[in-house]
C-alpha cells in the first residue's frame, strides 16, 4: 500500500496537466477573437520561452552546455524549432480559428499514426500488426465522425491546414527522438531553445502580416497563463510524471484530452458533439492509442 500512494498521486498528476492542456484549447478559441492566430501562437511561445530563461540563467551548466553546442546540434535545434513550434503550433492555431476544438484535437490524434508510418522510412521501424489496425480503426473513426461529408469552405481550408499542422507536429517527433536519443543534451536546452527560435519566427511572422493588435487585459491574462502555467509548468509536471509512469498508463492519460476537450468546449464554447461523432470519436481514439502504445515500447 505504501508503495500505490506515490503511484496514484503521479496519475493524478499527469492527469492535472493533461487538463492544463485541454484547457488551453478553450482559452485560445476565446482570445482568437481579438488576437490573431499567429500572433497569438507567437507571443504564447515567445512568453513561455521566457519564463524558462531565469532557470537557464540560473544554472550555469545550462549556459555552458549552450556554449558548448556544436554546429550539427545547432542546425537540429533549429531545425526542430522550426517544424514544432512556428509549423506545427501555428497550424494549431490557424485550425482552431478556423474549426471546433474538438475536431482540431481529433486530426492531432492523427499524429501516431504519420509517425509510426514515417519510422519506416526514418528510423527504420517497422509497423506491428497492432500498429496497423490501430490506423485502420483511426481511419473508420475519422469517417464515421466526418460522415456525410459536408464541409463548409473555410473548414475544408481548416483540415488542410491541420493536415500540414499533423505533418509537422509527426516530422517534429522523429527530429525530437534523433536528438534526444543522443543523450548528449539536456531536455531543458533542447526545448528551450528550439521553442525560442520557433516562437520568436511565429511572432516575426505574425507582427509583419496584422501588425501589434489592441490585446485586452482579460487576453494579456490569458497569454500569461498559457505561457506560464499551461506551457513552462505544465510541460516540466509531464516530464516529471514520465520518471514513474509506465509507457501505457501515459499514453492512456494523454489519450483522455480528446474526451476532456470535447466537454470543455461543450461548457464554455457550446460546441455541442452529436452521438455519431462521438462514436468515431471513440473509435479513432483507440485506433490511435493503439499505434502509441506500441511506438512507446519500441522506444523502450
């Protein structure tokens, strides 16, 4: 008994931070109505790469590992900024401007299934037959929740650009698993400054197409939450939770944000999910466990 406490207070905890990050699917459909998307998912970014700095600052092995970073670290880093924060996050944000939360976390479930399928070519893992009939059942989720098809223009417009968002946030886990299976950077460095260089890209981005917009104080809070609490601590939480936590007890709780998004847009948005929908919810999302649970234990 002495040895669960611990255990179950770690679940709580990750389950915490995967509510952290479905909340923030709510907070960014509310503060895109005044702040554009790529502004918005820049000075997210960008406040949340600052609130890193005082740690890296802080210790001074941080500093000097920077310093110490050679040129192929360098272009990897930058290259995982790029693809994870100003493709894949702005893409997010341009989804969410343009389509339900719920439909926005349903194509970034679509994520195992591209990497698992990039492993092939990549990092020479081969699909399990698991593997694949979890991307067929993703496959008849996604139907069964699209089914009929009937989309307007600016939503077809926002699956395209979740496509491409997929596309990155998969290109991004393969570039992310080459550098930290490596070993010889620390997790803080890696994610503080490809987040920098992305985030600081997005908010160039963002400025130069709508300018500084008027942001309310009631938005300048939320960018801080995001940013300090749903980025910086939510992220340093989940990664703590990953010490204890086995590969399938994370993927199940990562696994319950399609679940929490829908009923948070449903309270605060009123974004309502019909039974069908909800059924090929269902289904993709155990397609998509599936094909995760098994890439995790590949990763060992």
């Amino acid at each position: 008994m002495e040895n669960k406490s611990p255990h179950i207070f770690t679940i709580l905890q990750a389950l915490f931070v995967t509510f952290l990050w479905s909340t923030s699917f709510v907070i960014i459909k509310l503060g895109l109505v005044e702040i554009p998307p790529i502004t918005f998912a820049g000075l997210r970014y960008s406040l949340a790469f600052l609130c890193f700095l005082p740690v890296i600052l802080y210790k001074r092995n941080y500093v000097e590992e920077i310093k110490n970073l050679n040129q192929v670290q360098w272009k990897k880093l930058i290259l995982l900024g790029l693809v994870f924060y100003t493709f894949t996050q702005g893409a997010q944000f341009l989804g969410l401007s343009l389509l339900p939360s719920v439909t926005v976390s349903l194509m970034l479930n679509f994520t195992p299934i591209v990497v698992a399928v990039l492993g092939i070519f990549f990092l020479n893992e081969k699909p399990t037959p698991l593997q694949w009939i979890g991307t067929l059942l993703f496959i008849i989720g996604i139907l069964v929740y699209f089914f009929p098809i009937n989309l307007l223009e600016n939503e077809l417009l926002g699956l395209g650009i979740m496509f491409i968002g997929v596309l990155a946030n998969a290109a991004s886990a393969i570039i992310g698993r080459d550098i930290n299976r490596n070993k010889n950077i620390s997790p803080l460095v890696i994610t503080f400054i490809s987040m920098g260089i992305g985030a600081i890209i997005l908010l160039a981005v963002g400025l130069s197409l709508n300018g500084l917009p008027s942001i309310s104080f009631k938005n300048w809070l939320f960018l801080i939450w995001l940013a300090a609490i749903n980025t910086a601590f939510a992220f340093t939480l989940w990664n703590l939770t990953l010490r204890n936590l086995t590969a399938m007890e994370s993927s199940i709780i990562n696994g319950t944000m399609l679940i929490q998004i829908a009923f948070l847009a449903w309270i605060f948005l009123g974004e309502t999910i019909s039974f069908q929908e909800g059924i090929g919810m269902l289904i993709a999302a155990i397609g998509a466990l599936f094909v995760q649970l098994k890439k995790r234990k590949l990763k060992g």
